[in-house]
C-alpha cells in the first residue's frame, strides 16, 4: 500500500503541478477566459486514464490464466520502462518545467481553444497513463486488488491537496530534491514489478526457470506472515525467486539506482564575447 500511495503521489504532484502552473499564468496573463478548455483537457486525461484502468482489469479477467500471465509480465515491464523514463525525465526537467510549460502555453494560446485543450490533455495525461499502467501491474503483482488501489488513491487526494497549496502559496519544498529521493524509491519498487513481470512470463511458459529458485526463505519470512505482507507490498519481495527474477532484479536496480543518484554535472557558464 505504501509503495502504491508513493506512486500515486509522485505522478499525481506531477500533474498537480503542471496544472497549476498553466491555471496560475492564465489567471497572471488576464486570460481568465481560456481556463475552460485547461480543465476540460484535464477532465478527458483524467477520463481517459480511469478507462485505461477499467479496460485492463476487466478485459484481462476474460483471458485464460496463461494469456493473463503473459499480459501481466509484458504490461508490468512496459511499466517499469515509463516509470524509469519518467524520473529520469523530471529530475532533469524539474528546475525548468515552469518556464517549458508556459512557452507552450503561449504557443498554444496563438493558435486557439482546441490547442489549450490538447495541451493540457498531453501535458496530465502521461502521468494518467503511467499510473493506471503502473498500479494495475502492482495489482497483480501483489494479488490484492483493495490495498494497491487505495493506497493510489490516498496518493492522489495528497497531491490534490498539495498542488491547491502550492497554488496558493502556502508551501514551498525543493522540487528538485523532493522527486529525486522520491523517484529513488520508486526505482526501488519498479525492480520489484520487473522481477514479478518475469515472474508471470515464466508462469506463461514464455520465459524458462520457474522452479529454478536461488533461495527460499519463505520459513523465516512468511508471505503470509504481517512483514511478509508490507515486504511484498512496498518492494514487491518474494522470499523464494528465481535465479532469472533476482538476476533481472539486480541488473536493473544497481546501475539505474547508481545513475539516477550520480551528481549532475553543472552546466558551463556561456561564454562571453
């Protein structure tokens, strides 16, 4: 439930904050008029990502247990690659997406309502995508389908809430360290969805080795047991994977981990004539 509610604050801050960040130059630039097209943008990403859910739950309920399997492991690595680029991507873009986004604003307000509504569409939409795609593969990951969900939910209320502050001026935190140490820990939770995604490839036949375990501990750390539960829950652990799931595990975790941390290099003063 925890690693679900990091998810669902993570992505829904980042939508927060795109909105607010178009709403807050509107209102700045007398344009209080083009405010409903944002919001209906936002309303069709927002629609349009609950559908995504709904189809991917209820038509992957349809298939045979290995057609699910299968989709299961192919949709949570799909997963694990959004979520990677997406930390990679803010962490990078987090000190100017004020002024990328209002550039695009400006250009989207030369050419009319359709382009305002498509900006916002773009702009919520991906962290929408990510999300259902994300929480639905921790769904089945863990197999219970409440705690994932809600734990998303209370994530997405919180980033609501944290966005209306941010708009009214009431917050300030460093944006920047804030989704590093934040998408570190969901680097950490994306190494677990990759393991369990080569968990149901194997199950699918798709992948060999199923009972090839390099461990079993399931007598100390019981799945069942209140730390195996938060265990699978927040790191997606297993105390008995495969050779081929803990290799996938650490051959993803060690080097993202190690350069999504790395110093960023400071950009060179431009030159002067």
């Amino acid at each position: 439930m925890l690693a679900n509610y990091l998810i669902g604050l993570r992505e829904g801050l980042e939508a927060s904050l795109v909105v607010c960040i178009l709403v807050a130059y509107l209102v700045k630039t007398d344009n209080r008029s083009k405010l409903p097209p944002i919001w209906l943008g936002v309303g069709i990403a927002v629609g349009l990502s609950l559908a995504v859910g709904a189809v991917l739950q209820f038509g992957s309920s349809q298939l045979t247990f290995e057609a699910q399997e299968a989709l299961g492991g192919a949709l949570s690595i799909v997963a694990v690659g959004l979520v990677t680029w997406m930390v990679f991507w803010m962490r990078r873009t987090a000190r100017h997406l004020k002024a990328e986004l209002q550039g695009k604003l400006n250009e989207a307000l030369t050419i009319g309502t359709g382009a305002l509504v498509a900006t916002a569409f773009l702009a919520v939409g991906r962290e929408g995508l990510e999300t259902a795609l994300f929480i639905w593969s921790a769904v089945q990951s863990t197999g219970d389908g409440a705690q994932p969900v809600l734990g998303a939910a209370l994530g997405l209320f919180s980033a609501v809430v944290l966005g209306w502050l941010f708009y009214r001026g009431a917050l300030r935190i460093n944006l920047a360290k804030f989704f590093t140490w934040t998408g570190a820990l969901l680097v950490v939770v994306a190494a677990g969805v990759l393991a369990y995604g080569i968990h149901d490839l194997q199950e699918a036949d798709l992948l060999p080795g199923l009972d090839d375990r390099l461990f079993d501990i399931s007598a100390t750390i019981p799945p069942d047991s209140w730390y195996g539960t938060l265990l699978k829950g927040i790191f997606n652990f297993q105390p008995n994977p495969s050779v081929l799931q803990a290799t996938a595990w650490a051959l993803y975790l060690a080097p993202v981990l190690f350069w999504f941390l790395r110093p960023q290099p400071a950009k060179e003063a431009p030159a002067t004539a």
